[in-house]
C-alpha cells in the first residue's frame, strides 16, 4: 500500500474564491484519482491524473472549475476554482496499487 | 457500465452481535469488487478485496465478504461488531482489466449500541 497525505486537512472559504488541495505519496505512482464526496453521499469520481499528461475528467466536470496539476509520479493538486456553497464537500485523492486504490485522509471544504 | 447496490443505508446492531451488509453489483463479467470503511471524519480505509479465486476472502479487524457470482452479490461479515466497527461502510467495483473505473455504492451507515 501507501502512505497519502492531504493538505489542507479542511478549510472554510467565501463564495468566489479558489482553494488548492494537495496530495502527497510516499512511493511512485502511475494513476492518481481525485473525488468528491458531498455530505451524506458517496464519492464520485471528478478525474484521473496521469504523470506527463493531461487529467481526464468525468461526465459534470470540467477543468476550467477543477484545474488538476500533476507535476511528477508522487505529487497532484487539485483546484476548486469561483467556489459556491455548492461545493461544499470532502475531496479525497487516491492512487493506484496493483490494481487496488488507497485513498488520502481527504480534504473537508466548506464554502460560506 | 458497472454498477453497485447497498440497499441498506443504515443498519444498527448491539455489541457482540454478528453483521453482515449487503452489496450487489452489474457487470457483465466478474468484476474486481471492494470493501472500504469511513470512520467520521476519516478517510477511506481498505478491508478487503476480491480478485479472483477463492470465493471468501478475508480482511482487517476480522472482516470477511463471500463472493457469489450467482447472485451478483458480495456481502460483507463480522461474526462479532464491536463498538469501534461504528463508520460508514462502502461496496466498490471495477473492471477487471484493472482498476481506473472504480464505482462506489451508496454506503451502509453501520451503528453499534451498548
């Protein structure tokens, strides 16, 4: 497995704004995920961010409301760009290991 | 497309008692299926997995789920819960061809009383 660490652990933002989360892996990996997970709900998949090259985003994402970086095989952000209460979510990344995904402590957001 | 059913959404049992949670999945071949777990406020850990092979396979804090391909299910026990086993629990599938697609149910709120 691996060890994934998020930051910011939460936040509390105003409408407009934009906050980047970040993800850190102790070992190199080819596939990172990011999710969405509204209060109550399941976690639904917003991208998939491969090292070297463009994120792809699923059906109701877009990367101009989500910008995802991925710099290198331990690392990726993820943006929440012009933030409404709508937003307000825990954003959790992954990252693939033999075929299983291991997921970050997530990020709690919370857009007033 | 695959997809993933946990038709109880919250179930309560007593401490020492035995659990089990139901997940069924779609597919049209056999999937990779997953169990995870979300204590309040955490992420998602592990339990356990199914590949292949052997139809029950086992994982943490004395979990196990049993793979039933006739039934497209793969449902999740604990012979005994203890009050730590409180979270919020989490059926999963992906294609076999490997795991870029993962689909999550809805989740089981599990709560344990005294």
């Amino acid at each position: 497995s691996a060890v994934i660490s998020q930051k910011p652990s939460r936040d509390i933002c105003q409408r407009g704004t934009s906050l980047t989360i970040q993800c850190q892996v102790d070992s190199q990996v080819t596939m990172m995920f990011w999710y969405r997970q509204q209060p109550g709900q399941s976690l639904t998949l917003i991208a998939t961010a491969n090292q070297g090259s463009e994120a792809t985003y699923e059906s109701g994402f877009v990367i101009d409301k989500f910008p995802i970086s991925r710099p290198n095989l331990t690392f990726s952000t993820l943006t929440v760009s012009n933030m409404s209460p709508e937003d307000s979510s825990i954003y959790l990344c992954s990252v693939e290991f033999w075929d299983t995904q291991y997921f970050g402590p997530g990020t709690r957001l919370t857009v007033l | 497309a695959q997809s993933v059913t946990q038709p109880d959404i919250h179930i309560t049992v007593s401490e020492g008692a035995s659990l089990e949670l139901r997940c069924n999945y779609s597919y049209g071949a056999t999937p990779y299926l997953f169990w995870y777990v979300q204590s309040p406020g955490q992420g998602l850990q592990l339990l356990l997995k199914y590949f292949s092979g052997d139809t029950l396979v086992q994982g943490i804090k004395g979990f196990e789920a049993e793979f039933k391909r006739s039934q497209s299910s793969f449902n999740l026990r604990k012979p005994s819960v203890h009050w730590s086993d409180a979270a919020e629990y989490f059926c999963a599938v992906a294609p076999n061809f490997g795991n870029e697609k993962l689909t999550f149910g809805t989740g089981t709120r599990l709560t344990i009383i005294p």
